[in-house]
C-alpha cells in the first residue's frame, strides 16, 4: 500500500517509535492521526487525546475521523517493572494490570474499531487491499525478562494475536504485521542509568548500540509497501537476545 493520500492512525503518537512513525507517514504524503493521552502531536499531524484503554473514548475518536482509514499502527504502550512475588509481598496486580489494559487491551480497542472502518474501504491495486495494522511489538514478546510479568503478558499477546486478526481480515483483504523493538532510544527509558543500558545492549550482535525511532518508522513503511508480509512478527533488535535478568533487576524494553 502506497501511504500518499491515505489516511493513517498511529496511537502514542505523540512521543517516541509512534511519533517518528507519525513523521514518516507525513513524509510519505499520507494523512496522519494520532491517538496519544499527552503531548503533541507532530506538525502536519492531527491529534486527538485519547486513552486507548478506555473502549468508549476509542470509539469516540475513531467515529470523529472522517473518511476511509487505511492504516493503523498500534505504539500507545507503557513501562512497568516489579516482580510476581518477594519474601515481603505479592507483586502489585494493579500496576501490572494497568500496563496490560494500556499495551494490550488499548491495542485491541484500537483495532476492533479501526478494522471495522477498514472492511468499507474501496479495494485498490492489483491485490484489491483495503487496510493495513502493525503492532508495536517487542523482543519482551519472545524472551522477557526478570520482573517484566506485566510487560511480557501483553506484548506477547500482541506478536501472537498479529497472526490472529490476519487470519480474521484476509477476508476483508486488509493485511496485519507486527514489529519488534529490542531497546529503542525513546522517552520512556530516558531515565535509566547508562550502565543499565550498556548492560541491556551487551548481548547485541551487531550494531551494538539502542534502536533509533527513526529505524522503526522505515520498517513500519516497508511493511505498508510490500503486500505479501502479513501475520508475521519481525524483529528489530541488532541480533538481541535479552539476558535473563541484569544487575539492575531489569527494566523495561521498548
């Protein structure tokens, strides 16, 4: 799918993989909305606040954009980190359950409204392709990491319901892929000591380095472009494979 003149919706677009992503949709000539709980939305774009967990504020947001809708990327995601359970305590369930409402269940409420809009779409091209969905996965999706139950249980979910919601919409000719960030430069590691970030890339193959966003963005639109990559989950992470736990007790992975 050629992005010039379509519409796009990229949720936490506002900061981060979404917002480099919503710079390159733009870039790319298509129309772009972001779906984002703060922040701005970057020039060109429209922004609209919404809490993706939240099914009735989805619904609002989605039904207020008008037009056909032909593309979705799903970056809205939060960190979390805490164990399951400490000599002291039970692990906090509600903080968990709060990362898990905003990175799975807010994706899920995206795209049950997204690929609604997306079955009405006029077919276009030699495939007759009606929309596309990416899935901001994570290399958490595949080996997480200690203290990442909450982080773990949704971006696992997300990579295998990719494959799940592409065998639901190839009826409707619209396509679903995920990508997987391993450690990405965005705001919401900013703050971890540079040690630990060293420590995290350590077991990178090569580059040895954090992901930049802008890096994310390409492969979201090489995804757009090629109509044969559906249900599928490709990783973005240099050769990463996390080790099991880090001297810092972790910490959360993009």
């Amino acid at each position: 799918m050629d992005p010039a003149g379509k519409t796009a919706i990229v949720t936490g677009g506002n900061s981060g993989l979404g917002r480099a992503t919503v710079e390159a949709l733009l870039a790319a000539g298509a129309r772009v909305v972001s779906l984002d709980i703060g922040g701005e939305a970057p020039a060109g774009a429209e922004g609209i606040a919404c809490d993706v967990s939240d099914a009735a504020a989805v619904k609002a947001a989605v039904r207020a954009i008008e037009g056909p809708i032909h593309i979705l990327v799903n970056c809205a995601g939060i960190g979390g980190i805490g164990p399951i359970a400490t000599e002291a305590e039970p692990g906090d369930v509600m903080a968990m359950r709060r990362v898990i409402e905003v990175n799975l269940i807010g994706a899920i409420n995206v795209t049950a409204e997204v690929a609604h809009r997306m079955t009405s779409n006029a077919a276009e091209g030699p495939d007759e392709e009606r929309g596309v969905i990416v899935n901001a996965c994570s290399i958490a999706s595949f080996e997480g990491q200690q203290g990442m139950t909450a982080y773990t249980a949704a971006k696992s979910a997300l990579a295998a319901l990719t494959l799940v919601w592409c065998r639901d919409l190839s009826a409707h000719h619209i396509r679903v892929m995920g990508i997987a960030p391993g450690f990405m430069a965005t705001p919401m590691v900013s703050f971890l000591p540079r040690d630990l970030v060293d420590e995290l890339l350590k077991d990178a193959e090569f580059p040895r380095r954090e992901g930049r966003p802008e890096e994310f963005a390409r492969v979201a639109l090489f995804i757009l472009e090629n109509p044969l990559l559906n249900g599928d989950v490709i990783r973005l992470d240099a050769g990463t494979r996390p080790p099991a736990r880090t001297s810092w007790a972790g910490a959360p992975q993009e």
